[in-house]
C-alpha cells in the first residue's frame, strides 16, 4: 500500500533547482508540507481546499476525505478506485493529475492539479451560452480526453460540465473518477464501443451505491436506466448531452424530478432552442442514440463537420483557447 503516515521522512532526493543547483527534496509529501488555503468546493464525502508545496512555492488542490464517514458510507471501494484510476491516468494534459497521496487519523489527502478557473459550469452560468467556436473547442479537448482516457481502460460514468474543470490558461481539465469503471487490461483495447461493461453501481445489491449515482441524473445514459449496465458508450452519450447544453445553457433531458427526467432520457424526448446550429444537432442526434453501439464512435466524431477546422491530439492543447464570450 503507498499510502503513507504523516510527515513520515521517508527519504530524500537530489533534485536540480532551477539554477542548476544541486538540492535536497523529501520525496514523500505529508501533511506538513502543505500550507493549506480556501475551500474550493465541497462534496458529501470530500472537501477540496488550495493548498501550496511550503518547499517548492508549486499550489496544488488537495482533495480531504474524512475517513470515518468513509468507513461508515461504505465507500472504501470508490476511494481506491479514484486513486487507482488518477494513478493510471497520468500523462494527459486533459486529467487532473494526481501528484501524491497521504493520510492521518483522520484523513485521507489526494494531491491534485490546481484547476484555478473551477468548473466549466460555472463559466456556462455566467455567460449563459457558449458561441459556435467555445462549443468547439471544449467541446474538442473534452473529446480528446474521453478517447486518452477510454484507450486507457477508463469509462468516466459522470461527466457532467461540474467535473470538467478549467486550469490558469483555460484548458479543460477532467476529474472525479471516483464513479469510473476501469477495465482490465486484455478489456480495455478490444471492443472500441458499445460493448457492455456491468455496472456495479447500479446492481442493486447496494441501494445506496445506486443512489449516489443518480445523483447526476441529467446526464445519466439509458442503458444504464434499463440495463444497469456502462460502457464507453455511455460516456459518449453524456459527452451528447455536454455539448447540447453548451450551445443550449441547459441540459437535454430535465424535468422537475429524477423520475421524469429520467422517462424523458429512456423515450428520448427533448427538443433543439432556435439559433442552434444545424451541424451541431446533426452531431448531438447521433449521439443521443438509444442503442450504445448505434452511438457515433470517437473517431467519427472527430471526423464529423461540427469538428472540422480541429486538429487533434496535443496541438490543441498548446493553443490558445478561443475568447468566451
Ligand atoms: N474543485 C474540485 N477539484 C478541484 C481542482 N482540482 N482544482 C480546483 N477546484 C477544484
């Protein structure tokens, strides 16, 4: 197990500065490393707080996850699926990196990227509505990381504008993995989409996993309404439902409660506002498809006019993101 006691001195190691001299860093972070700053968001079982490396000056978001209420949730499971999917999903500009873990008594610490400009919500809200080219180009490095993330063996499972995050420059960068499926290995390069993964989160045979997942109802896939079944498919299908609500400013499929939003989803019942443009709700209808392998494959969606004029992989993410507005 790497996790590791507070403040532990592990060992240290000899690391340049930036001047080219030789100096000494702990290579094992704790707890007192990290001057800790604001809250930057809260979930049920998990506070998010800035914090900056006291050795290095470098500001990270910590991730604080009470033990105890843990334990008690029976959410042990979705904590080492978290760590062990960041660990896998390291090397793209597109994931919240995940830089060190630790604990205490109490706590549990995950050492993250800072995402300084929050959710992209956030940024939907205020403007209200994306134009063609912000669509786009979010829409595109979101797009790239599903298909790093899906080659990796990882099915996300909640992508939703809350857990797309955006970094100091404005580039997306994805979190919350603690709902992702990871695939084996042998899984995770063979069946490039539609084929089915169970989905132990909705097995019923814990009511409240099944719970903590329809948290996100508007953006829940129908297979997993009918089968309780994800696969990356399902992934794509929120991906749909992302870059309707960007052009929109809400999402596809919303009604006054879970239940109803969840019938409009498995009859597919919503309906484009007037202005969105004809090639993006060519784009949205293939993705919004029933049947998972009826679904547009990531390649097409690339291929598709919505995204033409983008140049894929790591190009987009050296460019200047367009202007909101
Ligand atoms: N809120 C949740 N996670 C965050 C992160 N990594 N950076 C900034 N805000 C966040």
């Amino acid at each position: 197990d790497d996790w590791h006691e507070r403040g532990a001195a592990v060992g240290l190691r000899q690391e340049l500065d930036a001047s080219g001299r030789p100096v000494l860093r702990s290579v094992k972070k704790g707890f007192r490393d990290f001057q800790f700053g604001r809250t930057l968001g809260e979930g049920s079982y998990s506070t998010v707080m800035a914090a900056t490396d006291r050795e290095t000056g470098k500001e990270f978001a910590i991730k604080v996850l009470d033990k105890r209420h843990i334990i008690k949730e029976k959410k042990v499971k979705y904590v080492n699926v978290e760590k062990d999917t960041l660990n896998r999903l390291t090397e793209h500009p597109g994931v919240v990196r995940l830089y060190y873990t630790f604990q205490d008594e109490r706590s549990l610490y995950f050492v993250l990227d800072l995402a300084s400009n929050g959710e992209l919500l956030g940024v939907l809200k205020r403007l209200t509505t994306f134009d063609y080219e912000c669509t786009r180009f979010y829409g595109a490095e979101i797009l790239d990381t599903i298909d790093f993330m899906h080659t990796q063996g990882v099915i996300h499972r909640d992508l939703k504008p809350e857990n797309v995050l955006l970094d100091e420059h404005m580039h997306v960068k994805i979190t919350d993995f603690g709902t992702a499926k990871l695939l084996s290995p042998s899984k995770s390069n063979q069946h490039p989409d539609g084929i089915s993964e169970a989905a132990e989160l909705l097995d019923g045979s814990d009511k409240n996993k099944a719970n903590s997942f329809v948290g996100t109802a508007e953006y829940v896939s129908p297979e997993l309404l009918r089968d309780k079944t994800a696969c990356k498919a399902s992934d794509l299908w929120a991906f749909g439902c992302i870059i309707y609500q960007l052009f929109a400013g809400r999402p596809p499929f919303k009604a006054g409660n879970e239940y109803l939003t969840f019938q409009k989803i498995l009859s597919l019942e919503y309906g484009f506002p007037t202005g969105f443009p004809e090639v993006a709700k060519d784009l949205v209808e293939r993705l919004l498809v029933l049947e998972p392998s009826s679904r547009l494959s990531i390649e097409h969606i690339k291929n598709h006019q919505f995204f033409e004029s983008v140049t894929w992989g790591r190009e987009l993410w050296k460019q200047r993101p367009p202007k909101l507005q």
